[in-house]
C-alpha cells in the first residue's frame, strides 16, 4: 500500500457539443462555455473552481478538449497553462480521452499519481460535500487498485442516465460507504428504471471516475489493447484510427476493480432546456430568464441573452423559448430531445449552416 501523499491531477472532459442548448450553444460555443444559472460564470469555470482546491493549483489541473473550441478554453481559463490543456484532433468519446490523459499524466507524475475525470458541464450544488465526496474516493483509489466511480443516488426513475448496480460493502472512508460494483447498465426504459431505484441497489452513473494512473493503464492494456498501443505510439497522431466508444463500454463494464460511492452533494449534469427548472425550483409559474411579458402562460422555460429584448406570451404551457442573436426557438418542454433533429436539418440547407 502506498501511504504517502498523492498528487491528486483532476482532468476536465471539455470537448462535448451541448446541442440539445441550442441556439445559445454554437460549434464555437458549446454547452460548457455558457453560464445558465445567472451567476456569469461558465460551466467550465465552475468546474475548474471546484477542483482547484483538491488540486493545488492550476499548475496540477489538466482540460482535454476539442481542437474547435480549444482557444475558448484559454479564453475562459487564462490560468491554465497550455501544456495542460490536451487537443483532441476529432472527437472519439471518452475511451480515447481517459486513456491518452491517463499515458501522458503517468508519464509526467509517475504510475502513482491519482487522476480524476470530470465533465465539463456538471451543476453541484454543496461544494464542501462535493470535497468530501473526492477525498474519500481519492484515499480509497491510492490504498487500492481500485478504479472508484462516482454514483448519484436517484431522486426518481430516470431514463436519461446509465445506472451502477452495487454488491458488498468494501469499507467506509469518514462515513462514505464503498461498494463493489456488480454491473453498469445502460439507459433503461421507465419499468426497469423504477426496479431500480426501488430495489436501492442503484446509483446513477455520473461520468466521474478517480483512479491511480498505474491501475487504469494496466486495465486498459488488457481490455483494450489496441487502444493504448495506438496513443502511446502516436499520441493525438493516432487519433483517426480509433474507435469511438464510451469508457463505460470499453473498461468499465469489463474491469474487475470497479468501485463505486454513492454520492450526495447536489447534481445535475444539464442535459437540456429543461434542466433549468431543477436549477431554479423556488420559481413560480414560470423559470424566467429574459423580460417575460406574460398573460397566463404556466410552466414555460424563457430565456433571452440581450437582456433588453422582451418576449411576450399569451396562454402558453409547458413550452420552452429561447431567444439568442437573430434565432427563436420555441418548442414543447417534452420535445427538447428533438433539438438535435432540428440541427441535422440546418446543416443539410447551406444558409442556414452560420447557425450551428
């Protein structure tokens, strides 16, 4: 066992597209560079703040990103310096990501250096939980091989999430139980998803892993091999022969040393529109963002980003509109998911394709 200190590197996944945030998340845009909660700072910003703490300083924190958006990264993090930031020439999903931060932070800070993986576009809201949460997961990861993901405990039977079965209790680190894990399970349907949350065995799958890099570069030497051959040789070179696929799908369901702790600081990871209302549940009849003039409209999302645009309603409900530069968008709170069938359609007609 190591019992020394752990340089603790945390890694943003930054490269993510955000469309179903349309129009206000462009291509040079995305979700992760937008402030939807009010307070002006970014998705992004958040993340790094959280992390910073654990972290050190910046000189320990590291961004993988898409070579689009890789300058708006410097623009919204000036601090982070640029050997920290890796540009993925296309993207390929998480696999390829997770394993070419995981080669290169092993290589600068050695096999024992503890890596943590956090998207970029997660809402938490108690930050000292939030802490506790990463230290616990943090100490188990360096004590063991041990690859610990971060489960959500359900609020309900969310079809929208992947799902982490648990088996027996490992140890609890200051009041933090660690449970082995039994399967991941992809999106369920509603049915399957209540016998989960029912049954308590059950957390959603945050997309949060900790690990010592070591322990992950083993696993992936022999889950997937391919993979690691094809990044140590080339590096971001090597990117146009890979495979996309998840790191769930890759290691996750297949390693042995999956861990997870159930976690309770206050989530939310944004998937659309509609995310606003989790975000601003103390909101009456409607969630407000833009000078709503409104005459018995109910349960509708308005959003503007020129403050000095008014948009007015008469007996809508449950719609969602967002009003961004030249670009309305209304549409059903039940239709958000479609958002992405919309910009497939945009992109086939050449006037259009300045919106994306």
């Amino acid at each position: 066992m190591n019992t020394s200190s752990p340089v603790f590197i945390p890694v943003i996944l930054a490269g993510g597209k955000g469309e179903r945030f349309w129009p206000l998340s462009r291509r040079q845009r995305p979700k992760q560079f937008l402030s939807l909660d009010g307070s002006g700072v970014s998705l992004l910003q958040a993340t790094a703040q959280r992390l910073l703490s654990l972290a050190g300083d910046w000189e320990n924190l590291w961004v993988i990103t898409a070579a689009p958006i890789a300058e708006g990264v410097f623009e919204q993090l000036p601090s982070l310096p640029r050997e920290n930031c890796l540009v993925e020439p296309e993207g390929k999903d998480t696999a390829p990501a997770v394993a070419w931060a995981s080669l290169e932070i092993a290589q600068q800070y050695g096999d024992d250096a503890i890596i943590g993986f956090f998207p970029a576009d997660h809402w938490i809201k108690d930050q000292c939980a939030y802490e506790q949460t990463l230290k616990a997961a943090i100490a188990y990861a360096q004590e063991q091989d041990a690859i610990v993901t971060l489960g959500i405990k359900p609020n309900g039977p969310a079809t929208g999430y992947g799902y982490i079965e648990q088996d027996i209790l490992e140890r609890e680190i200051d009041g933090l139980p660690v449970y082995q894990v039994t399967r991941f399970t992809e999106k369920p349907d509603r049915a399957t998803a209540q016998t989960f949350v029912d049954s308590g065995k059950f957390s959603w799958n945050s997309g949060m892993f900790i690990f010592r890099a070591g322990v992950v570069l083993r696993e992936l030497d022999r889950h997937a091999p391919e993979l690691l051959a094809t990044l140590r040789a080339k590096g971001a070179a090597g990117y146009p022969a890979l495979e996309k696929k998840s790191i769930d799908y890759v290691l996750m369901e297949k390693t042995q040393l999956a861990y997870v702790l159930p976690a309770n600081f206050g989530w939310d990871d944004l998937g659309d529109w509609n995310a606003l209302e989790r975000l601003f549940p103390d909101a009456e009849s409607n969630v407000d963002l833009a000078k709503h003039v409104n005459l018995h409209s109910r349960g509708c999302i308005v959003y503007a980003s020129d403050e000095n645009q008014i948009i007015a309603t008469i007996g809508l409900k449950d719609v969602v509109i967002v009003r961004e530069g030249n670009v309305t968008l209304v549409v059903p709170k039940d239709h958000t998911q479609d958002i992405k069938d919309l910009l497939k359609q945009l992109q086939s007609q050449p006037e259009y394709k300045n919106l994306l």
